[in-house]
C-alpha cells in the first residue's frame, strides 16, 4: 500500500474510532453519526462537511490526531451539530463572519454544558473560547454557503437531516445510556433541538412580508419644524407628515383543520387562539387580511374567509365543528388550487394544516409552504412527506 493510501486508510479510521466514542456518551445521536461518511481531500488543508461528507486532508487529520485525539473527537461532534442545527444550509442575513461565530457559539454551549455535567466522557475540556470561531484549521465552514445554494443536492441534504432531526428527537426518549439510564440533561438538549425546528411561532412570523401601506409615519416626523412652519407661516407647514411607511404584514393564509374526530372544539379554539396571537403581534395582521379556515375530514366541509381581527375573534368564539369522518389531506390542496386559478388568492405563501397526521397525504410539493401542525410530539409526525414541515403548538 503506497503512503497515500495508507494515510487515506488512517485518516477513516481515525473518524470512525472518534464516532464510536462519541456514540458511547450520545447514543440518541445514532442516526446523525450514520448521515456522514468520510473522503480523504489532499486539495485542501484541513478538514469540513457539506452534510454528505467529512472531508479531510490525511496528513492533517494524523498530525492532529497525534497531538491531541480529543480535539479531533471534540470536532467531529461540532459539525455533526452543525448539520443537525441545519446551520450549513441556512443564508446569513448578516456578516458572514459574525454568522459563523454565533453558530459555533450555539454548538459549543450545548457540548460544553455536557462536559460540565460531566455527561461526556470522551471530552473533558473547552474547545472554544467565547470570542473565538472555530479551531483554526478545523471546520472552516468553507462548503456551507456552496451546499445552501444548491438546488436539488442542497434540498436533498437538508431534507435528509430534517428526517434524522425527527428521528432522533423521537428516539432519544427510549435510548439508554451508557450507565443504563437516559440522563435529563440529554433529553433537555434534544427538546431544545426539536423545539428550534419545529416552533410553530417561528414558522408562522417568517411569512410576513414586506409591503407598503398608507399609514401615518410618526416616527420620522419632526414636529419642531412643523410648528415653526405653522407659527411663523401661517398655514404653511415646512415639513408634511409622511404618509408612507413599509411594515411587515401577512397577506394570504389557508389555515386548515382536521376533523376527522382527534379535534374538540375546545382544541381547536386553544389553536386559533394561540395562532391569533402570534399575528396580532405589532404589525402582522393587515387591515384587509384574507385568511381562510377550512374544516375538512375525507371531504370539504365548512370553507370561512376572515377579513379583520374582528372577524376571527368572532369565528374563533363560535366555531363548530363539521365532519367525523376519515382524513383526507388532499381536498384542502385541491380547493387552493381552484381558488388560485379563480384568482381569488393570488399571493398565497402558507397552508397551515392542524392535525393528528394520520391521513392521505398529496404526492406532490405544492408551490406555496406547508406545515402540518401537531398539538404534541407523536410517531404519526413519520408519515408527514419530507416536502412539508411538522410544527408542535405546544398548546
């Protein structure tokens, strides 16, 4: 075996003996330890992840490895966390670098509280002060502006991981530890992983958009200069009040219901209420919202379209609840699909759909988001498609 490929040979093993120690501390996180594989990359000069691979460079990883197993160990972890954060497949909407450095803040706190509560034996020590990025030459994050871009392979990826993030949040609860036991500290960390993807509030605010309404702008209108205009002018102002500010609003909506006999009334306006929160928050609701609540079983069977706050207040207050039968999920597609082409929604971005997923689901990605939304954390989330979201209320 020429040098090469012995330092090739090394370099995987070496990952894989770092993946079966950490596997003793973090056994929920089997799922994740299979979604990386390993390739040896003598063209570059360290080591990083797209969400498929780990690549590395041999004489690099061996150096490393020789001089200190633990941070090879400690690395590995970091970026296996970083793919199930979903971390590489997210844009920055800030400086690229302060980007990377509250990522890897994120990540380390959770490994550090580990190491702290002494839950992680294969670590013993910090691996990042809080102002710095990563281990020089280590996960240098190069791949994950290249893997967000990506068309087909990113969403393929990222959807791999967002079914990994499911099944570990639904194994962790049934996985013994090392000692026999599955700690509380483990199962905390794990919550707060499944809550970061599947918050139902988190999901709805992202689809509020930008638009430009007619409004009174009185945060930048100075009233010094205004009463001068008056005082000294008579009826001359020398500064008009700005009629014109943009504020973020939620234009379309199809809320969806599951009837089919798991949804009480009481359940149902627990949902409203808390979704009718989130909206009225500042300035997510427009003065001329159009929001469709649809009750569907196996069939459509009520359809109400909200127009104002005080609308929903009054549907929300007197709902009722049709159906009892079984749950089809694809009439609600089928009837947005008709309203779209009646051009009676013409910007919508979100079908929110509250169920206990045990239904028919649509083959097909529609052209809008959507979410199924789940009152509690349950196996039925498995059937959801991997297009679409799973969201718990929390209710």
């Amino acid at each position: 075996m020429s040098d090469k490929k012995e330092q090739e040979f090394l370099g995987k093993k070496i990952l894989q003996n770092c993946r079966n120690e950490l596997y003793l501390d973090f056994p929920y996180l089997d799922g994740a330890f299979a979604g990386l594989e390993y390739e040896a990359d003598s063209s570059i000069t360290s080591i990083r992840t797209d969400g498929e691979k780990i690549y590395f460079n041999p004489v690099f990883l061996l150096k490393k490895y020789a001089e200190d197993p633990e941070t090879v160990r400690h690395g590995y972890l970091h970026m296996l966390l970083h793919c199930l954060y979903l971390h590489i497949f997210m844009k920055p909407d800030k400086d690229i670098s302060q980007w990377d450095r509250d990522c890897d803040s994120f990540v380390e706190n959770l490994i550090d509280k580990a190491i702290q509560e002494k839950e992680c034996h294969s670590l013993k020590k910090r691996w990042l002060d809080d102002t710095e990025v990563a281990d020089p030459g280590f996960d240098d994050h190069n791949l994950w502006q290249r893997t967000a871009e990506q068309a087909s392979g990113g969403r393929r990826t990222k959807e791999k991981w967002e079914r990994i993030l499911t099944y570990t949040s639904q194994n962790k609860t049934g996985t013994r530890s090392r000692a026999g036991t599955q700690t509380r500290n483990r199962q905390e960390e794990m919550d707060e992983i499944y809550r970061s993807k599947y918050d139902y509030r988190k999901f709805l605010k992202q689809f509020c958009r930008l638009r430009e309404e007619v409004e009174l702008d009185t945060e930048n209108f100075d009233y010094i200069f205004y009463h001068f205009g008056m005082e000294h002018y008579g009826n001359l102002p020398l500064i008009e009040p700005l009629e014109y500010k943009e504020v973020n609003r939620l234009e379309e909506l199809v809320i969806a219901i599951d009837t089919s006999g798991s949804c009480s009334k009481e359940t149902v306006q627990r949902f409203l209420g808390e979704t009718y929160s989130i909206l009225s928050e500042k300035e997510n609701f427009f003065r001329r919202m159009k929001v469709y609540i649809v009750q569907c079983d196996c069939f459509i069977q009520k359809v109400d379209v909200i127009h104002s706050e005080e609308e929903w207040k009054e549907y929300s207050r007197a709902v009722t609840i049709q159906g009892r039968g079984g749950t089809d999920f694809r009439p609600v597609f089928e009837l947005i699909h008709q309203e779209k082409e009646r051009r009676e929604l013409k910007s919508l971005r979100a079908l929110i759909y509250f169920t206990d997923g045990d239904g028919i689901y649509p083959r097909k990605k529609p052209d809008y988001e959507t979410a199924f939304v789940f009152l509690n954390r349950t196996d039925k989330m498995k059937l959801v498609p991997a297009w679409a979201k799973c969201l718990i209320t929390g209710l």
